[in-house]
C-alpha cells in the first residue's frame, strides 16, 4: 500500500523535519552522500549523529563501497565519529551489563525498554542502535523503588531534586540517576508513557505491560515488551510523549527492526485493538505510517486504515505540545483532589528544585525564580489556550 501522496501521507511527511528524507537515504540509497562537501557535509554529518542514524549510515557505506570513494577529508571525519561512537558504546554496555546483572542478581525482574531492550533484542548488531542511557522499568513500583535504592547503593547519585510530592504521581520514573565516575545515567520506570497515578494508566495504557517475553541475554534473566505493545509504545513515546520536541528518524529503524525480528508472530488485530485500548491511534498511525512511507516497512493496509479512521490530525505546535500534556496530566490525575495536589506541586516547587531548574539563573533571588516560573507557564497556558487544543 502506498499512501496518497496527496492525502494523509503528504500531511505527515509535513510534520517530521526536512531532513529525514536525506537522513534515511544515507541508510537505504548511500551514494547519495558522494555529492556533499565541506559545510554540507558537516551539517549531513551532524545529522546522522543527532538522529542517531551514524552507525546505520557508516554501514551502508562501507557495504555498498562507498567509503572508500569519499573525499579524503569526508571520510576521515564519518570514520572519526563512528570510532567514537563504538567507543563510547562499548563503555556504556559494559555498565549496563554489570547493571541488569546486578539487578537480576537481587531478585528483582528488570524490563530493559527503548534503546537497550531494541539494541539486544531487535537489531542485527547491537552496536547498529546508539544509546545513551539505560531505561529499565519494573513490573511494579516496589519494584522500582528497591531497583532505585540498589543504585544508589551502586553509587549512582541524582543531581535533581524531583518536585515535592509523591513521586509516582508526578513522573512515570524517578528522578534520574547518574554514575560519578563515567556520567552513564539510569532511569528508573513504574510505568510508561503516563505516571502510575494517571488515570490513563490503569484506564488502559497499563495493559502495554501485558502477556511481556522473557529471554535471557549473557545469563541474566530479562523481561521484554511483546511485540505489539512495543510497536506502539516507541510510536507513542516518539510521536506523543515527546511531541514538544523534533522526532528522531531513528524511531522509523527501530520500528522496522523490530517487525523484522517478529514478522511471523505479530498480531496485527491485537495491535490494533491494543492501539484503541490504550487510546494511542494517532501515534501509532503516524509511526507506522511514515516507516511504510519512508523506508518501505510492510504494514497492511487494512491495520493503516482502521488506525487512520480513529487518528486525530489535529495540528499543534511544539510548545503547545508541552502545554497540552501538561495540562492533561493534572486532568487526569487519580483521585478528587489529584488534580489540585498535582497542579500545587508543579505551581510551587521546593526552592532545591528551582535552583535545579534555573541555574542560568543563579544569581536571583528564589522569589524572582518563582515569579519568572510562573510568568513563563501563565504565557504558555494563554498560548495554549488561544490554539484551542482539545484535553485528552
């Protein structure tokens, strides 16, 4: 099925960045990079590094021979940047091996997400998926909380405060934990996509964590998303979760990726229904969507249809993105007085938190921190509001 290029296909190639087409042409087609020189090169470079294509790229132009045929200058800075790439990624899975090991080891049953669980999982080189940090959500909060206190035992400190309040109704993961000694970061989940305290969570998205694979990788026994709910949770974490900021063509790999490693087994009327279940239609269209369109992902026409029928097109901007799943949040909050205790918190945050938020702004005061703060929300809430984006 190719999507009309004049209907909702051309719409979404709007949404995603320029640069994406060339982005993935330097994967699928990567002759194309022979033309770029000097300054473009850089910016193409660049590119690839923030999207997180490098290693795919390199690859395909060390098999289809182009290397060799850059320009000498070219070639040494994309063989620069992969070796440190590899360097940096060999660094960073010796922790996390240590990590699930040690985490394993205290009983406790960690679910490597994102880019681990795809690096072990879905790729056919592990090094072929970058990663930065390790995201490791437990299947459940007293879990997560002895999984937290073992880092910290590790070693692992946080430099933020967290705002005040329960935790686990502020954030679907504790506040991030860094390594001293080599800044690898970990981020502890109780949940995914909305906070275990949202009512989105137990009303539907918490069934993502059903029917999950158990595998083992180098001895340790690990639980993995099933297929379905991880096609839509990277959709949903990519298109929907961090919709305030500019998409990474990365997530169309890992998507591909994965329904390669699971063709024969995924369920597509599952996916589907789990898709209107969790009421994550619109992302997951939009991910599947544009891989089919960009890079030829088989998905039936059927599954893109049913999806598209129950997506919402609404248009909205970066910063009112933000806004919207703000305002949700305190929407959704469990309980009579979640929503007012949620929106106290985020309001007035304890003065540690607000000179880990501001420190560009160290020298003020901590009332004029406040009254900037609430300055800065009051005129995204307007901007907000003006663009009448619909609660959800």
């Amino acid at each position: 099925m190719a999507l009309n290029p004049k209907g909702a296909g051309a719409s979404l190639l709007s949404t995603v960045p320029e640069a994406w087409p060339g982005l993935v042409d330097a994967v699928e087609k990567p002759e194309a990079a022979l033309g770029l020189q000097g300054s473009s090169w850089d910016g193409f470079l660049a590119g690839l590094r923030a999207n997180g294509l490098l290693p795919l790229a390199y690859r395909a132009m060390r098999d289809a021979a182009v290397l060799p045929r850059l320009a000498p200058a070219c070639r040494s800075r994309i063989e620069a940047a992969m070796a440190a790439h590899l360097a940096t990624w060999t660094v960073s899975w010796a922790e996390i091996d240590r990590l699930l090991a040690a985490l394993a080891g205290a009983g406790l049953h960690p679910i490597p997400i994102k880019g681990a669980d795809l690096s072990i999982r879905a790729y056919p080189e592990p090094h072929l998926r970058p990663i930065s940090d390790l995201d490791v959500l437990f299947p459940s909060l007293e879990e997560a909380e002895r999984a937290y206190a073992l880092l910290q035992g590790l070693g692992y400190r946080s430099e933020s405060p967290g705002l005040s309040g329960a935790p686990w109704a502020l954030s679907h993961h504790l506040p991030a934990l860094e390594n001293p000694a080599n800044k690898f970061q970990v981020e502890v989940h109780g949940s995914i996509l909305w906070t275990p305290r949202d009512g989105r969570w137990e009303g539907g998205a918490s069934r993502l964590l059903e029917g999950r694979d158990s595998f083992t990788y180098k001895g340790v026994a690990l639980e993995g998303l099933r297929a379905e709910a991880n096609l839509i949770f990277l959709c949903a974490h990519m298109f929907l979760l961090h919709a305030d900021v500019q998409p990474k063509a990365i997530v169309l790999f890992d998507l591909r990726y994965l329904l390669q490693c699971c063709e024969q087994g995924l369920d597509w009327q599952e996916l589907s229904e789990l898709a209107a279940v969790t009421r994550m239609e619109t992302p997951t269209y939009k991910g599947l969507a544009l891989a089919h369109q960009l890079l030829g992902v088989p998905v039936p026409a059927n599954v893109l249809e049913a999806l598209r029928a129950r997506a919402d097109f609404g248009a909205i901007s970066l910063d009112n993105a933000n806004s919207q799943k703000v305002v949700n949040a305190v929407m959704q909050a469990k309980g009579f007085t979640g929503p007012f205790l949620l929106a106290f918190h985020m309001i007035f945050p304890s003065a540690p938190y607000m000179r880990f938020r501001y420190p560009e702004r160290a020298g003020w005061p901590i009332a004029m921190l406040y009254l900037f703060r609430w300055w800065s929300q009051a005129k995204k809430l307007a901007k907000w509001a003006g663009a009448k984006v619909p609660f959800s």
